[in-house]
C-alpha cells in the first residue's frame, strides 16, 4: 500500500470540507447572518473568501483597507466555519490597468486587451508580480493566526498567457537556461527549415499570428513558457505567504479535471504536493460529448488523485447545477449532484467544494448555479445540497485514507501539445481526447486508474496504458517497468519524436526496441471510416504499415493481408503490447491482457471504488448509476444508513452506499 505522507492536510476542518465560494462583498450584512445559519443548516464547514476581492482590499494606488475582510473573517469565525483565504490576485481592478497599462494582456494578433472582466494580466509584467507578492504578503502578515483560517488560496484558476514584448523578453531569457545558447536554440527548433535561424536572441519572438505556420519547437517550448510563467507567479505568492504563515496548507485551484490542458500539471506536481501543501482542483462537466458524466467525474478525480500522487486532493470547485459560461444551457438531473460529489470523494477527494455558495443576483455568471439557488431553499438543489453535507458527516472516518489503483494511463502535457502541434499528417490523432476515451472503457469496465506522469514511479501498477505518448526521449523507465513485471500497453502515434519535436530516426522512434516493431509508414483513417482485423475487431483514425521484429503478431488488418495491427512482446517478467490502430472497442483488448474488474462480476453502471486507511479499515463507496437494483459484494456497516451489508443485498438504482469493511 502507498505511504499516505500527508494524511491531515487539513487540520482546522473538521471532518471532510463541504462548502463553496463565498463572496459576502455582493450581499448585505443582513445576508451574511442568513449565510451563517443556512451554512450551518447544510453541513458547510469550510468556504473560499476574497477570491475576487482586490479592490475592497487595495481601493486605489497604496491605499489598504481590511476593514470589510476583517469582518467576513470574524463573521465566519464567530459561526464556526473556516476560511480558505484567497490572495485575491486573480482579478486586478480597473485602477491598477489603468495606472500599469503594459500589465494588461496582449494576445497573439498584437491586440492589448481592455480591461473590464477577470484574469486581465500579462504573468510577465515587472508590475503585475510586484503587487502580487505584495498583496499576498499583507493578507498573510495580517491574518497568519486568524482563528477563521484553514488553509490559502494563491491567485485563481491559471491559464492567461501573454505575447506582449515584456513576454517576449522573459522568453529569450527562458530559451537562454534550456537551450544555453543561439546554437542550441536553433538546433531545437530546426530553424534550418523556411531559413528562420537566429542570429542575435531579439529576433526571438512568441508565436505571434505570421504569414505561415511558425516552427513546432517553437510553438512547443512557448507552451512550456507560459506553464512556467504562471508557475513563477504562484511560487512567488506561496513564498510570500510562508514567510508570515508556515504552518498553513497553501494550494490553488487547478483545472486538472476538465478540459483545458493549459498547464503542465506534472511540472506544478512539487510545488502542489508535499508538506503543507495541496492538491486542489476545479470540474465542470462538459454537457454533451462520448463520455458519460459519471465516467467524466471519475477522470477529474483520477487525475487529481495522479498528480497528487496518491497523497490527499480537494475537489474545490464543481457545480450544483448548471454551468452559466457552458454553451447552451444545460441541468443535471435529480441525483445527479449528490452522485457526482461521492463519487469525487470515494476517489480521494478530501471533501466537495462548489462554485458558489450563493447565487450572484448579477454579473457574468449570475445564471451559474449555487449551492443555495436562486430559488432558496424550498427547491431541488437545495434540498440535495444539504442531504450531501449530512451524508459527509456520516462518512467523515474516510478522511486521509487512500485509493489504490491497479492501473495508470500515461498523461504527458508536453506529449499533448507535441500532437496539437501545426503540421501533423492527421487532424484527429490528438491525445487528450483519447486518454479520455481509454480512460472511459477503463471506468466502464470497473477499472480505477491514475492518470500518471510517465516519468513518475509504476511499479506501484500491474497494468499501464500509453494510449497516446507521441513524445518521449527514450524508453528506460517503461522498459525498467516491463522489465520488472509490468504489462504495459502502447498506443499507435507513440514515441514518435523526441523533447525538441524533432522525429526519431527509425519508426516508431523511441518505443522501437522496446516494443520488438518497425513502422514502415503511417496511414490515417478517414474521419468516420473503420477498418476490419482478422480477430473480428475493428480500429479507426489511424492505422501503420508495421512489422514484427521481435514481437508476437497477435492480430492483423483484414483488408490489408499480412499487415500486422496488436503486438504482444515478453520482457523479463513483464510483456509490452502494441497497437498499429486505435482500436473501436477497448474491451476485447482488455479481456486478451487479463485485466479483470476491481470487483468481478459487477455490472457497468455500478460504481465501486476501494478506499484505504494505513492502519487497514477500509471502505467500498457503491454507486448505482444504472436503472436497476444491482448487489454490491461486500460486507460491513453502510455508514450512510447505519444497516449492515451483505453481498448478497441489492443497491438501488440512483442510490449509493459507503461500506466500512471492519
């Protein structure tokens, strides 16, 4: 079992955190006492303050004023509820982009953005970190022994990137620590291609909009860049608070779960992780689409849990209801709410957390729902809202135990972008949509698997999956894996180039000698078209003309006689297998690899994940998801109700059940 290092992350919370966003600067104090007892009638113990908060703190140029915090900060105190104390600089205010007008963003055209929204700065910007650093370190000096703080907040949601000339600079500078120098620089890039070498590092320039497509190194070391950038920031903060406040937990709010790849969440990994820090994330769930909602929410919280490295995570956003900024209106439907939160908890979330607690009577997200609605509390998602926040007292002994995970699905972003890159001989061969295809049939199947950095320790896994890795240096550390016993499963399109984007000589480059296969070529699939294996599967995308070299040919392509499509090759006491093809259905490939279910013989649909604590109690989270009443095979107190549980005892359909197998 995996060392849990840090099982109390929050210490001042009792019990599992169960609250949401909390902005007392929209509402009347009358509103914030309403606030206190509605709180506590949910089960709220801990909320996120002065996330947008910057000009209620720092009106105007060095003018401070707590007075309003300082009594949110009480009012919570004097309730009962702790804080999650944000730093506020996710938003500066018109005074500040007016006064720095080089910290607002310029996008990649070379149009200044206005200010007049959120998240309107350039990370670059010399003024910008300046106040940031200096905003964060007056809220820890002024509130490191408040009796209301749990933890911190630094900024909010990372993601703005910047190609103004301040950004421009810090990325040669960037360039000059990885590449060393021009020589180097241009070697990455393949400048020799179009006659783009450098000669002096002020021709370097972000990729602004050009005449054709600009180099893939280059677009591939920018998105390095701009992770970097926002890296810097956020340490900046957290530095800053630690020098006030050492003993608190500090974390943000990342995007792991969703769909925006933006980050290089690996590269935050130890900055996230570790002793007083935490792995927190935001989720909204996309309305339409292939995958499921209950098959969405278990790859926000796998990959969460991934990064965190198995170590406690916070679910710190989701939403109650509708998502306002989703394109077209959507609802999730009764239950959904209270099924979508457990199951975030049952995969190591240390609590459920919203977006917000109130409803907004204005702004841009004033239809977002909350987890008291605009309808108060004579409706449905109130009434769900509260239920869960007494179904996490009930459950609150889960709290620091771990999930264990017999596979992983490799999630490389750099990987990710590599493939996005311009100039690809397939516009659907993009990675992140198929992790989340693999991970889907893996959840379908019963299967939990943490979405894991390739570089990261597997030998913790029985089973790895590497849908997609078109980057990857070399093949040590999967061959080590292997090679120790591992089956390790690799998509097509994989190890193709190196970390410069620069393709291996030898198809399929990096994974050549590994996998015992010679590509010779490649040939995408039509858009909708299929192709047929002599074992009665069938791929789509993308398939290779390849060649077994030291390498069973488990199936091949119908159509295409003697063409070889599944490899499968022994490697010390492990075996390595190779798809030319990505296959329609996973299952069949699941089945020939030996990958049973978590729990044998139950149904897809019933979802049941195993949380562990070290001293070995340990609890089945049960979720129907189904229209049926299905058995869940296990036995102990369902500590939702109270009853004893049996195998032989039907859950029904919608319902769900925390079993502590004591």
């Amino acid at each position: 079992m995996r060392t849990n290092r840090n099982a109390d992350i929050i210490p001042q919370v009792d019990g599992l955190a169960y609250g949401g966003d909390y902005n007392p600067e929209q509402w009347d104090r009358d509103t914030w006492d309403e606030d206190l007892r509605l709180m506590h009638e949910a089960g709220v113990n801990l909320v996120s303050v002065n996330i947008f908060a910057w000009a209620g703190i720092n009106p105007a140029p060095d003018v401070w004023d707590f007075t309003r915090l300082d009594a949110v900060m009480d009012h919570l105190h004097s309730g009962g509820i702790r804080a999650d104390l944000a730093t506020a600089t996710a938003s500066p205010p018109p005074w500040f982009s007016q006064r720095h007008p080089e910290t607002l963003p310029v996008d990649a055209e070379g149009h200044r953005l206005h200010y007049g929204a959120r998240a309107e700065y350039c990370p670059n910007a010399p003024a910008y970190q300046a106040a940031v650093v200096e905003m964060a370190s007056r809220l820890a000096e002024r509130y490191a022994d408040h009796p209301a703080l749990a933890m911190w907040h630094v900024g909010n949601e990372y993601y703005r990137s910047c190609y103004c000339d301040a950004s421009a600079t810090a990325f040669q500078t960037w360039l000059q620590d990885r590449h060393g120098d021009l020589d180097g620089l241009n070697h990455a890039w393949g400048t020799t291609f179009w006659s783009q070498t450098y000669t002096d590092w002020t021709q370097v320039l972000p990729p602004r909009q050009c005449a054709e497509t600009p180099a893939p190194g280059l677009i591939l070391d920018w998105r390095r860049f701009c992770s970097d950038a926002l890296l810097k920031l956020f340490r900046s903060e957290a530095q800053a608070i630690e020098q006030h406040s050492p003993d608190k937990p500090i974390t943000t709010n990342l995007m792991v779960s969703g769909d925006f790849a933006v980050l290089d969440y690996h590269r935050w990994g130890p900055h996230v992780t570790g002793p007083n820090r935490l792995v927190a994330t935001d989720h909204y769930l996309i309305p339409d689409g292939p995958i499921p909602w209950p098959a969405q929410v278990a790859f926000g919280a796998d990959a969460s849990r991934g990064l965190a490295g198995g170590d406690p995570w916070l679910l710190m956003e989701q939403a109650s209801n509708s998502s306002a900024w989703r394109r077209g209106y959507f609802a999730k439907k009764p239950g959904d709410q209270l099924r979508h939160s457990l199951s975030y908890v049952a995969r190591g979330s240390e609590g459920a957390m919203f977006f917000q607690w109130r409803a907004s009577r204005y702004g841009a997200e004033r239809y977002h729902s909350a987890m008291l609605p605009h309808g108060g509390t004579d409706s449905r998602v109130w009434r769900e809202i509260t239920a869960f926040g007494a179904q996490l007292k009930r459950i609150a002994e889960v709290k620091g135990s771990a999930v264990e995970s017999r596979a992983a699905i490799l999630l490389d972003f750099e990987s990710v972008w590599a493939s996005d890159t311009p100039g690809q001989p397939s516009a659907d061969m993009g990675a992140y949509p198929e992790l989340r295809r693999w991970h889907s049939a893996l959840w379908h199947r019963g299967v939990t698997a943490d979405l894991v950095d390739p570089s990261w320790d597997l030998d913790r896994y029985a089973y790895v999956f590497a849908p997609s890795l078109y980057l990857l240096d070399d093949d040590a550390h999967l061959r080590a894996y292997v090679e120790q016993g591992g089956t390790l499963v690799v998509g097509p399109y994989s190890g193709v180039v190196d970390r410069n984007d620069h393709v291996h000589p030898g198809l399929p480059g990096a994974l050549r000698d590994l996998i015992g296969v010679r590509v010779e070529e490649f040939v995408p699939v039509p858009k909708g078209d299929k192709v047929a294996l002599d074992d009665g599967t069938e791929g789509q995308t993308w398939t290779e003309v390849a060649h077994a070299l030291d390498a069973e040919v488990v199936a091949s392509f119908a159509d295409y006689p003697g063409t070889a499509a599944v490899f499968r090759r022994s490697l010390g006491r492990g075996e390595v297998w190779y798809l030319s093809t990505r296959p329609v259905d996973l299952d069949p490939l699941f089945e020939r690899i030996g990958l049973a279910p978590d729990f044998p013989g139950v149904p897809t649909g019933l979802e049941l994940v195993r949380r562990k604590h070290e001293d070995g109690r340990s609890y089945v989270f049960a979720i129907n998801h189904t229209d049926d009443p299905h058995p869940v095979p296990a036995t102990g107190t369902d500590l939702l109700t109270g009853t004893a549980w049996t195998p032989d005892r039907d859950l029904d359909p919608g319902e769900a059940a925390v079993i502590s197998e004591r």
